[in-house]
C-alpha cells in the first residue's frame, strides 16, 4: 500500500561511483574506511560470482545497501546463503 507521497526507490547492483556513498554508513556502524577504500573494495566483490551487491536509490541518492553471499552447504545438497545489510 501506498501513502500520498511515497516514492518507492530504484534498486539496482552497486557501481564502483557509489562508493562515497557506502563509505559513511560503514563508519557509522563503526567500520572505518575512506572512499577510496570501499571502491576497492567493490571493485574486488564485484568480481566474486558468490557475491551480490544491491544498493536502493531515491532522489538520485544511494539510501540503502544489501550484499549477498551464496556458498557450498554441508547440511544441503544445494548453496546456502546469507544477506549481508547495513
């Protein structure tokens, strides 16, 4: 359900550019780390087929982020996974 002016955000996989973007919230949760840092560091899991990054944007503004993990299970036959959310 929508209330009267909601706007819903775009989501769509996390870009090198963001970078600047997901580097505060990480030191707000305590991570400290400089843009040039998280760049690398999107850079570097961008080309890991086991991960997922997905950031939200509204008001072309990044506003939320969430990772994603997928790996081989002992317990199952298929990939177990985890969401990695900030």
């Amino acid at each position: 359900m929508s209330l009267k002016g909601d706007i819903d955000p775009i989501i769509r996989h996390a870009q090198p550019d963001d970078a600047a973007a997901l580097a505060q919230p990480m030191c707000e949760l305590g991570y400290e780390t400089t843009k040039s840092e998280m760049q690398m560091r999107v850079e570097r899991i961008a080309t890991d087929e086991r991960y997922r990054t997905f950031v939200a944007v509204r008001d072309n503004k990044v506003c939320g982020m969430i990772g994603t993990l997928t790996y081989p299970s002992y317990e199952h036959n298929v990939p177990s996974g985890e969401f990695l959310p900030w």
